[in-house]
C-alpha cells in the first residue's frame, strides 16, 4: 500500500499497489514468485494529459513508459525481467522472478503536462530458506532431558525470533529465550541458530504443563514459521524411570 498523499492542482498518484502474482498476498513476495507494480492517479483537470510514467528503487530509475506505442524500458534490477505482453505496460510493471536484488522501497512518478506527482511502496522480497524440518528435538526419557535445535543459513530479510517456554495450563509464557546466532553473511542473508537443553527438575511443579513455542516472523508482514514442541510428555516425566533386574536365564 502506498504512502498518504495531498492533493494537488493536476495529477495525483494516490496508491502504489504491489501484489504477488502467484499468490494474491500483498505483503510480501516469495523469491522466484512473479510480482505486479501499479500506479494509480487521479486527474484534476479534465484536459490534463499523461506524458510519461517512471519507476524508481530506492532512488535509482528502474523502468520508464510512454503513452506511445513505444516499448517501455527496464533498466538496473528490473532489466531482463519484466513482462511485455501485460495489457497495461503505461501503468503496471509486471516482474519475472523476483529476486533478492528487488526488495526496496518503490516511487511512481507521473509526469503530466500540468503536474508531476509520485507516491511509494516497500516490495519485501523473502528468501524462505528458513523450514519446519530444521528443527530437531530429542527426548531423553531415562535422564528427563529434552534437546531442541535449530540451525538455517540463507534467509532474508533478517527475522524476529519470538520464543519461549508456555504453559499450556495457564496460556501463559515464562523463560523467554533468544537465539544463538542471527547475523548477516556476505551474501546479505542471514544464519540463525538455537540450541537448548532442558531438565525436569528446572520445571518440577508444572509435570505435563510445558511446552516450547519458538517462531520466526518477519516484521510488518504475515510470514512466520516455528515451532510447538511439547516438553517432556504429557506425564512431565517426573517418576523415577522403571528399575531393571539383572538375573540369568538358563538356556536349554
């Protein structure tokens, strides 16, 4: 969704729209998703005409159009990447494989023969290289322990851990823990990592009522992934494990 905007004595961009072609979401595009840009204004006066419509990325021009036949031009990041055969090549930028390169602020600018207006909106591109199967846990049931790891190396942009332990009882969080690692890599993805052991007899008055909820959200967006990982049991591991008599059996 695209930033206020002011009326003004000719055209006004009053929304820059960006959505994810494969999936209709609006807050953010998977890497390797298609992506649609769309400018949209408003005239003032009925005479006015549009002369041309520019794209920029953070700044840098990205894409010029014409109301002429003319080819649009794509250049820096959209270069080789946008799609000529959509219907409205004037006001709509249609991006093929959207990459990491992508991800950044994009301003409309609508060029009138009376005014020029822009307004803005963020593509956030995710790398979800982030899954369900890197978490790994491990119930040690003879000495009460529990292991929760947790290791991923290539997500983008940088994610917010929200994590602790819950008791399922009372709906309510205790213990909060932060990851091990979160750092950017040369790439400009990120390696996150959490590893943590736990005992019984650090949680000995709530047997059965524990689990470990850990997830991953990228802010201002509805992306998320984690964890909901039940903590010793339902019994809480907390009876002694059953003792084993050693004897001999006479084969015969």
């Amino acid at each position: 969704m695209g930033k206020g905007w002011t009326a003004l004595n000719g055209v006004t961009v009053t929304e820059v729209h960006i959505i994810s072609i494969n999936t209709g979401r609006t807050d953010y595009v998977i890497q390797g998703e298609s992506a649609q840009l769309s400018c949209h204004y408003i005239f003032t006066k009925q005479e006015e005409r549009i002369q041309s419509v520019r794209w920029e990325k953070d700044g840098q021009h990205v894409y010029f159009s014409t109301p002429n036949k003319k080819r649009p031009i794509a250049v820096g990041v959209l270069k080789g990447h946008v799609d000529y055969n959509s219907k409205d090549l004037l006001n709509t930028v249609t991006i093929l494989n959207v990459s990491l390169e992508m991800h950044g602020t994009y301003s409309c600018h609508v060029d009138s023969d009376l005014n020029t207006s822009q307004n803005s909106a963020t593509l956030t591109v995710i790398i979800d290289a982030c899954k369900e199967s890197h978490w790994k846990t491990h119930t040690d049931m003879i000495n009460c322990t529990e292991d929760i790891s947790f290791y991923c190396i290539g997500m983008f942009p940088k994610p917010s851990p929200a994590c602790s332990i819950h008791n399922d009882f009372t709906d309510k969080y205790f213990a909060g823990e932060t990851f091990d690692v979160n750092q950017e890599l040369p790439n400009g993805t990120y390696e996150i990592s959490i590893r943590r052991r736990y005992h019984v007899t650090d949680f000995i008055n709530f047997a059965g009522q524990l689990s470990f909820q850990c997830h991953l959200v990228i802010v201002m967006t509805s992306w998320r992934m984690g964890i909901n990982y039940k903590l010793f049991g339902d019994s809480g591991c907390i009876d002694d494990p059953p003792k084993i008599n050693n004897g001999k059996v006479l084969l015969h």
